[in-house]
C-alpha cells in the first residue's frame, strides 16, 4: 500500500511540476508588481501571473472576465514585464 501512496505521489507532483512556470518567491514578486502597474486588485493579478498571457489577445480575455479595460499602454508594459520573469 505504501508503494502504490509513493507511486501517486510522484505522479502528482509530476504533473503539478509540468505547469509550474516560476518559483513562489518570483510569483509573488510578479502580483505584487502587477497590482501596482495596473491598478488590479490581487485575484486579478494572480490570474495574470498563473496564467502568463503572451500577447495582447490573451491578456484582454482575462481582464474582460473581470470586466477591465486598461490602456494600451498598461497592457504593453504588462506583457513586456512577463515575458521578462
């Protein structure tokens, strides 16, 4: 029994490590800086830092589902600040 618990495990954490993209320290770091460039509120950060949009299309359609519009020039600086973490 314990082999297979070990065995899941792994598995687990394999599948966790697959989609993890930065360390916590760097994560929050990044929400930090992201709620003080676009004026967002923490969850809305979060979202952006978990799901680091590449470009303008897909950064839109996660501040549309919290219904923002910042400026162009917010959404550059945003983009330009993930692609570089």
């Amino acid at each position: 029994m314990e082999e297979s618990v070990d065995n899941i495990t792994v598995k687990e954490y394999n599948y966790i490590s697959a989609f993890t993209r930065l360390d916590v320290e760097t994560a929050a770091r990044a929400v930090k800086d992201i709620e003080k460039m676009g004026g967002f509120s923490e969850e809305v950060s979060v979202k952006i830092v978990d799901l680091m949009p590449r470009d303008l299309e897909q950064l839109r359609a996660i501040l549309n589902s919290y219904k923002l519009s910042p400026s162009e020039d917010v959404l550059n600086n945003i983009l330009n600040y993930i692609s570089s973490i």
